[in-house]
C-alpha cells in the first residue's frame, strides 16, 4: 500500500512538474515569437502611415486606399488587418493601427488564449523650417527639379548676381560679406568654418554679388576633404513612398539651401550688389555634379556650383521642432515624417 502510494504521488509530482515545465516553455517560445510578431507589426504600421501621408493633405480617401493596399497587399506575408486609420490637423497628420492574433504554439496546450498583436504610427506631411548651417547659395522659387542635378550657383561673365547669397552667420548673427565669409559659410562649422544663422521663411536677406570662385573652392575643398560618396551612397529612394531616405545623416555632401524669390514677388534674380531677396522655404540638396567623374562640387574652377535637390524622408529625431506646418502656397518640398 504504501510503495502504491508513493507511486501516485510521484505521479501527480511529476504531472505538476510537466505542466510548470510546458509553462515555462511556452512563456519562452511562445513569448519569444510574440516579440519578433510585435516588432513586424510595428514596422507594418511604420510602412502603411507613410505610405498613407504621402497622399496628404490633398487626399485622405486615397491615404486610406493607400494604407489598406500596403497592409492587404504589399505587406501579406504578416497577415494583419488594418483597423483603424484616423486623419488630424486639417488632415496633415493620419495615425494607423495594424493587428493580429499572435501565433500560439505551446500556449493553447494549456488552454491559454492567442495574444492579440497591435502597433500604432503616426505620420504627417510637413515643411522643412529655419534652422543653422544652410550654404550660402540658393534656388530661385520654380528654378530647380527634386532629384535633377542642377547648377545653382553659376558663371556669368556679364556680371550681376549668381546665385550666392549672404546670411547672417554665428555665433551672433551678424552680416556675412565679402569672400571669406562666403568661405567658411560653405564649410560649416563641423569642417572649420562657421554656421549660418537661422532665418524664418518669410524674411530677407541680401544677395552676395561677384564670382567668389576663390572662397567656392576652399571652402567645399575643406568641407568635402576628398569625400567621395556618391549620391546613391548618400541617399536611397524609398520603395513604399517613392520618396529619398538618407542612408549618411553624418555625410559632408547633405546640405541645406533656401528657396527663394524676388522681393518683388518674381523669380528673378535681382540686379544691383546686395540686393534683397526672401526666404520662402528651405531642402536639402546633394552636393556634387553627378555627372562628373569623383562628384565635385563645384565646375569650372570654382565659377559653378552643382546639387541634387531631394524630397525625404528624415529620420524621427532629426533635429525634430525645425519644421514647420505644410502650407500648399510654399513651394518647399514637403517632408513626410514619422513622429510616433
């Protein structure tokens, strides 16, 4: 009686035992595939709010076609559902929420329930604003084409204006002028230079009449140091959007120009030496002539200068409160940013 005994309570022991053990089994699989499932759906979300706010704020039915084709569609593979999509802010803003049941595989031999799989983004169509170290050169508004590599400071033997401006510099913003300014403007700060200050969209500031071509060579000479990222090194376009990623937020060729116009209201350069002309909004450029061999950046001696304009997709913390609202009578390019 007594070896019977102990013999089912060794049982009931060892019935114990194995059901500690599935849980614990099931807490490390089951849970360690719920993570991996977590961050796929997140990166579902990511991808289906930038996919949505590309169509913003023109179009907010097209946002939500485009967000249920990323996450139906392009993003199968993950079998979640789309369930909610919700637009903000005069629809420059649209947050989508993606889930699933997660997958159970030791769980339900105890009878536990499937976890449920959810992740949120938000995205919203914005502005690039005022911010320091933009180059002292600049596009003319409806002068240049997002991705075309254009010659934004030029050679102009019958004098005038050439696309080189003067902002103020730091570290107490006072006027730049003449050609060393315009030099160490050129560098920047991280290459021995100075920075520019920033100017909000909407104010002036004056043209740097003359050549410079002397202050253009030392200065991207000493700012690029040889560098020789090509643009694709630099910037890559995004498959989902359309749009440019930057794959080298540290690289020396990433620079800042204002758009700008007349103070007259045109897009024509002004006549006469320091003459005004107003900032109507700022993007970021590539630096180099991309059909050139070794992507210089400036040609003929120092007497031009070439960038690729780009339209991007900035990284959620870069230099975040330094945009500024989309505003469709601007002609910056929009940014489209992930923001939570």
């Amino acid at each position: 009686m007594g070896s019977t005994r102990e013999n089912g309570q060794a049982i009931i022991v060892f019935v114990i035992f194995l059901t500690v053990l599935l849980g614990f089994v099931a807490v490390l699989v089951d849970g360690g595939m719920s993570y991996v499932e977590r961050r796929d759906m997140q990166g579902t979300a990511d991808a289906a709010a930038l996919a949505a706010v590309r169509e913003l704020p023109t179009s907010a039915t097209q946002a939500n076609n485009r967000a249920h084709e990323y996450v139906t569609t392009r993003n199968a593979d993950a079998k979640g559902t789309l369930r909610s999509i919700q637009f903000s802010d005069s629809n420059r803003q649209v947050r989508v929420t993606v889930g699933k049941s997660g997958t159970q595989n030791f769980g339900a031999l105890l009878g536990l329930d499937a976890p449920d799989i959810a992740a949120s983004a938000t995205a919203r169509v914005q502005m690039m604003g005022a911010r320091p170290g933009m180059l002292p050169i600049a596009f003319m508004r409806d002068r240049f084409t997002i991705g075309h590599n254009e010659e934004i400071k030029w050679d102009d033997p019958g004098g005038g204006n050439r696309g080189a401006i003067a902002p103020q510099k730091q570290p107490n913003c006072s006027e730049a002028s003449g050609a060393n300014d315009f030099r160490d403007l050129i560098k920047g700060d991280a290459h021995g230079g100075i920075d520019a200050c920033a100017t909000a969209i909407a104010e002036t500031l004056d043209t740097e009449p003359g050549q410079m071509s002397g202050a253009t060579r030392q200065g991207f000479d000493a700012r690029l140091a040889g560098n020789n990222q090509t643009f694709d090194d630099v910037f890559k376009i995004d498959p989902v959007t359309g749009f440019h990623t930057i794959e080298d937020t540290d690289s020396p060729r990433i620079g800042i120009v204002p758009i700008i116009e007349n103070v007259n209201g045109t897009n024509n350069w002004p006549n006469g030496r320091s003459a005004p002309i107003r900032i109507l909004g700022y993007m970021i450029v590539y630096i180099g002539n991309t059909s050139v061999p070794g992507n210089p950046a400036y040609t003929d001696n120092g007497h031009s200068v070439w960038v690729t304009p780009v339209r991007p997709l900035l990284p959620e913390d870069f230099e975040d409160g330094a945009f500024v609202d989309y505003n469709a009578s601007l002609p910056s390019p929009v940014v489209f940013r992930l923001t939570d």
